[in-house]
C-alpha cells in the first residue's frame, strides 16, 4: 500500500511540473487502486487544450468517473476551454450536465445562447451587470451584446460605475468607464488622482466641478474621504455641496452615515437622518439598513430598530439576525404577543439567535436531550463508499484540499441518517473538521455529541485547572478557531488547535520559560499550553468577560476595548454591532457553542444572556493589554 501511495504523490508532483511521460507511468502502475480517478484525469487534463480533439476521451472519462468530484471539475475545465475557443455546439452539448458553476462558466453559457440568437439571454444577463467587482473575461463579450442591443442604458453604465467606485475598485471602475459615450466619460487621469489623494484633488479641482462626470469624481473623492475619516468629510462637504443635486446630496449623506455607523460613530443616526430627510432621499441597501439597526440599537432606539428592519427587503428580514432584534423592539415596545410569534418559531433553529429567542421564551437552552446515533449497519455502509475511501486516502496523504471536495461531493445529497453515519466515519478517522461539518448539516435528526466533539480532553483538562478557564467556553473558541485540525494555518500564519499568531506564541513562550521553534507551534501540547496562557490573559484583562475576551483573542484587545460605548452596553447589542464582519460572527459562534458543549459535557447551564453579561463603558477601568494577539 506503501508503495502504491508513494507512486501516487510521485505522479502528482510530474502532473504539476507537466511531466506527461512520468504521469503515463505512475498511472499504469496505480490501474485498480482507489485513485485511479486521479490518474486518469492527471492525463487526460493537459489535452484539453485542443478541445475538440479531446472531447471523446472527455466524454468517456464522465462516464466511467461520473461519482467524483473530478468528472465536474474536468466537464468545467473542458467548458471554459470550449468557451474560449467558442466550440459553441459541443459547449451547449455539455453545459447542461454541469453541477458546479461559477461566474465564469455562467458568461460563456449566456454568450452560446446569445450566439444562437436565444433573446431570453439577454434578460438572464442583465443581473451580473450591477457588480461592483471584477468579472471573467468570459462576461465581456456578453457585456458588450448588451450594450450594443441597447438593453443596458446610460444611466445604468453609471450605476455599476458608482458601485465599483463605492467599492473602491478603481480598476473595475475604469473597464466599465469605457461603456460610456466619450463626452461623458470620466477623466481617468483625475480619478487616479482622486485616489491617491482625495483632499488634495477637491481642494485643487472643487470650482471645476460641471458635469456629471467631474461630480462622480468629486463623490468618489469625498468617499475616500469617509473612510479616513467621517467627521472630516462631513466637515469639508459644505464647500462643494452647491455642486450637487438634492439626490447626490442623500446619496453622499448615506454613505457617509454607514461608514460612521460602521465605525460606531455616534453622529450617524443624525447623518441617516439628514440623508432621509432630503427632497429626493437616496434608497438604502440592505446591507446599510443593517448599519443603520446597529446604530439604533447601540442608542437604544428600540422604535427606530422596528422601522429599519421593516424597511429591508423581504429575505433579508427573514434572517435570524434581524427576526431576532424585530422581537426585541416589538417586546420594548410592549407587543408581547406579536414578538413571541416571532421568537416561537426562532426558538427551534440551533444557532445563537435560536438560543437567545428561547431566553426570550423564559427557556435557558442546552442540547436537545434525544439524539440520533447511526447504527452500525449505516455506519459500515458509508465506509465502503467509493468517495468516502478515497476521502480518507486523500486524508492520510496530506492532501486535505482535495480530501475535502470528495467528501463534500459524496455527501451532498445525503439525507440526515446517512451524513450522521458520515459524521461517525469521519469521527472514527480523525477528520474531525469533516465530522463537525457532516453533522452540522441535518435538518430533523441531530447529533450533538458529533456537532460539538471535543478531542484532547485529557490534554486540556490540567491546563484547564491551572488556568482557571472554563472548559465549554474553551472548547467552544477551539471549534471555532480550527475545528480540531491540528496543523491548520490560517492565511494570516495563526497556527494549531488555537490558531495562534508567531509573536504572540513568542511572547506567551517567554513568559512561560518555554523554548519553542515555529515547528512545533502546531504540536497539540505546546499549543494548548501557551493558547490557555493567552486565554486567561485576555479573560484577565477583561474582567473575566467571555464576551470581550473572546472579540479580544480575535482582533486584538485594544480593538476590543475600542469597541465598548461611553455607557454600559448589554451584551448581545456588543456583539451584535462589532465593526469586523468576521470577528462579529466570530464571538456569536464561540458564545453559542459554549452553550453546546456545556450542555454536552454536563455541566451547569447558563443563560447565554448571562454569559454575554453587560460591558462596560469605555471609561470604566481601562488597561493597557502587555500583547495584543
């Protein structure tokens, strides 16, 4: 077996270098084994690029590999080579059978069916348009259709234009500047300026603003602008506001109130104010009338917090998020009965939200006391499963990308018994990130105990006693953090079951008296041992508050701290209106898995509300953090 998995990585690597004849012999070798799959398409990937010579050899491989994940991506990597080469008849032959489509494929569909003189194309295209990011290559053909039939207007070239500037994707912004009329186009050359230096340009061209093209700029500018600095905008705006219409005056007022919504700037329920109070008043997204809620909450307008949500859109409102603050503020406002309408329903969904409905409800939460446990049967039927093996093979070689998309290919049609028997599997094998996501995916029967494993019990349990730290609240940052992978390294270079950074491991390691190297960061022990150590650091220098600890572990204590208000704010709204998207869905993950595991390892239960306390206010015993993470 030894063998055959190192001809496996030696065909690998000749894949990667392009060595054909080599993969060709590792390949005979591997004929029968359970990555044959991988053999075939290490060879057969590298013809696609005359695709239509190829498309027999194709055509057999998703024939006889048709139950992995390599038959979709090889039909997606033959697609897009069609699409280039625009071999429509074979490309709309194939399309059909596509599972995983991207952007990319999208536009070369659009443009076989536009080539075919299929007009309903034209309607299906026009959504990918208002992006404010880049797209494929493979959409600007099907842009420039739409142009020149006359189906996207002017003044919708403007709108995607205003959204990539929004977005601050100057680049973008450029490519589609292009789609304009010459004598409206904007000067590319003042838009760089605007960008390296957006006070310095409006000071130098703000009595030169005339045209639509000269005020998009100036915006753009004052955009920039908001991001360095809110109440500097706000202050600079009346020089040039007689340049703009009531329109660009909401419209700037709105983004200027996000950003200061965004950065908890107390000024941005007045700014949104002034924006809505405009003769022709900008509309909000979704995502700004979400800002605008957090900024309600944060001043604890409970009636203004209604008036928000139910001014976002219909699917938006369903969230949980915001079903979730609609019942506060309809409770605060005394309409009992309509927010438990609400919270009922909430209540029954596994999540943070789901836990503070049912305190809501007058119920503290813990894991659901039935539990579907796969039987065996299930269990050794799952293992036999050609994907599954070949996950795990995968799995043991190292290669976790390409583990991954097996498992998720195999399971993605798998009812709720059969992903609890996978869940097992993966359990069994020590893919306990797979396990976890397995399991998190069932929709009537649930397993608790494979949703919130908790490895290295023994390991943590001295630490633990020493640090003084609560078990569930650990194990509930862990699964957060890593999902029990040992070795997993993030982008940023946080490393282990903690996902520490290299300075703050250092620093840890020299308070501790400890020698360590950046390779053995990730061995379970020594991780575990300073990842505590800082915990407690961090718990210490926050009052003992998970809440604060918790934002703290993951963005820094400093940014923790600025985070609090001038008055004591209740925990959920703190969580609830951190400005980092990430950190903010981090610390309800961690908090609401604690509740979990502390169901599950039998402790005490407290209320989640509990746990998030009430932080205090900004002047209220502020210290310096030794480290920031």
């Amino acid at each position: 077996m030894a063998g055959a998995e190192d001809d496996f990585m030696a065909m690998r690597q000749a894949f990667q270098v392009g060595d054909s004849a080599r993969v060709t012999a590792y390949a005979q070798r591997l004929q029968g084994h359970l990555l044959e799959p991988y053999a075939a398409y290490y060879q057969l990937r590298p013809k696609l690029e005359n695709p239509v010579a190829s498309a027999d050899a194709v055509k057999q491989f998703l024939l006889r590999y048709q139950d992995t994940p390599l038959a979709d991506r090889l039909q997606g990597e033959w697609l897009k080579t069609l699409g280039k080469t625009q071999q429509w008849d074979l490309f709309a032959e194939a399309y059909p059978g596509m599972v995983n489509r991207d952007t990319e494929l999208n536009c070369y569909s659009l443009e076989q069916r536009l080539s075919a003189s299929d007009a309903s194309a034209f309607n299906d295209a026009r959504p990918l348009w208002f992006s404010a990011r880049d797209l494929p290559e493979s959409c600007t053909a099907v842009f420039d259709a739409l142009v020149a039939a006359g189906v996207l207007t002017v003044d919708e070239v403007w709108t995607r234009l205003r959204l990539a500037l929004e977005a601050g994707n100057v680049g973008v912004a450029k490519r589609i500047n292009q789609y304009l009329p010459e004598s409206q186009a904007l000067n590319e050359r003042k838009l760089t300026a605007a960008t390296e230096n957006p006070l310095r340009y409006l000071e130098k061209h703000r009595n030169e603003i005339r045209t639509r093209a000269e005020r998009e700029i100036a915006l753009f500018a004052m955009l920039r602008l908001t991001r360095s600095g809110p109440d500097q905008a706000y202050a600079y705006w009346p020089r040039i506001r007689e340049r703009f219409s009531e329109a660009e005056h909401s419209y700037f007022m709105v983004q200027l109130a996000d950003q200061a919504a965004r950065r908890l700037n107390p000024r941005a329920l007045g700014w949104f104010t002034e924006a809505a109070g405009s003769v022709k008043p900008a509309r909000l997204s979704d995502a700004q009338l979400g800002w605008k809620t957090r900024a309600a909450l944060r001043a604890g307008d409970w009636e203004l917090v209604l008036d928000t949500i139910e001014a976002m859109s219909v699917p938006e409102q369903q969230t949980g998020v915001w079903r979730y603050w609609k019942a506060r503020a309809l409770k605060e406002g005394g309409k009992t009965v309509e927010a438990n309408a609400i919270l009922a329903p909430l209540s029954t969904e596994h999540n943070f939200y789901g836990q503070l409905a049912e305190e809501e409800l007058g119920v503290t939460i813990g894991a659901p006391t039935e539990s579907h446990k796969a039987t065996a049967e299930e269990i050794a039927v799952t293992e036999r499963l050609p994907g599954i093996q070949r996950a795990l093979a995968l799995y043991r070689l190292n290669l976790r990308t390409e583990s991954t998309r097996e498992w998720a290919w195999v399971i993605r049609d798998f009812d709720d018994r059969r992903l609890l028997a996978a869940a097992e599997v993966a359990r069994r094998n020590g893919l306990y990130d797979r396990a976890i996501h397995t399991a998190d995916k069932t929709v009537q029967y649930h397993d608790f105990g494979l949703r919130f494993l908790a490895p290295h019990r023994d390991a943590l349990h001295e630490l633990l006693k020493q640090q003084e730290l609560d078990e569930a609240w650990v194990y509930g940052l862990i699964r957060q953090e890593s999902r029990f992978v040992s070795d997993a390294k993030s982008s940023a270079g946080a490393m282990g079951l903690m996902q520490l950074m290299p300075g703050t491991a250092k620093w840890v390691a020299k308070r501790l008296g400890m020698r360590k190297s950046p390779h053995t960061l990730a061995e379970v022990n020594t991780n575990l041992t300073l990842g505590t150590y800082y915990l407690k650091h961090v718990l210490t220098l926050f009052d003992n508050q998970p809440l604060l600890a918790s934002a703290a572990y993951n963005a820094g204590p400093s940014r923790a701290r600025q985070w609090r208000d001038e008055k004591p704010l209740e925990g959920a709204i703190y969580a609830e209106t951190i400005p980092f998207s990430e950190t903010r869905d981090y610390v309800k993950k961690v908090l609401s898995n604690s509740m979990y595991y502390a169901s599950t390892f039998g402790h005490r239960i407290t209320a989640l509300k509990q746990r998030l306390g009430v932080v205090a206010s900004k002047s209220n015993g502020d210290r310096l953090p030794e480290e920031e993470k």
